[in-house]
C-alpha cells in the first residue's frame, strides 16, 4: 500500500470504530510486540477491543511513522474490525 494510503485509511478506521461500538476505552496493557498485539486482538472481548483501539489512537498521534506504518502493514486495523464483526455474530 502506498504511503499517501496509511493516513487517509487510518482516518476512516478511527472514524468507523465508534460506529460499530469500539469508542476509545482507557485501561489496558499494551502489547509488547504487533505480533503479542495481534494474538491479544484474536481472543478480545468487546472492552479489551475499545482498550486497543485507544492504544491504537494514542500511538497513532504520538509514534513515529515507521511504528505506525509497521501496525498498519502488519493488519492490526483490519484485525480489530474483524474481531468486531465476530464479537457482532456472537451477540446475536
């Protein structure tokens, strides 16, 4: 994905998430790798989601772009939605 994608998209993820229920929750242990942020993401429940996303928003207005970039790479967005989607299934 080109560069001049990362921010536009990253835009819409934190734009999307309040609207399918993730609104930014503090609390939390952040992860200490993406790889250890991915596996959290897999097994989280509704309110571990909304801890993520506010790390994800705190770490998106203060780290630089290369961490962020290596989060977007590496599908931590779209694994959080995902997992929203699943937790969706479950509800109902």
């Amino acid at each position: 994905m080109g560069d001049k994608s990362v921010g536009p998209l990253s835009k819409g993820f934190f734009v999307v998430c309040p609207r399918v229920g993730l609104s930014p929750q503090s609390g939390g242990a952040p992860a200490a790798t993406v790889a250890d942020l991915k596996a959290v993401i897999v097994e989280a429940d509704l309110v571990q989601l909304k801890q993520i996303v506010a790390q994800l928003e705190a770490l998106k207005s203060s780290a630089d772009t290369k961490v962020w970039r290596a989060l977007f790479d590496a599908g931590v967005l779209s694994a959080v939605i995902t997992r929203r989607l699943i937790l969706g299934g479950k509800e109902h």
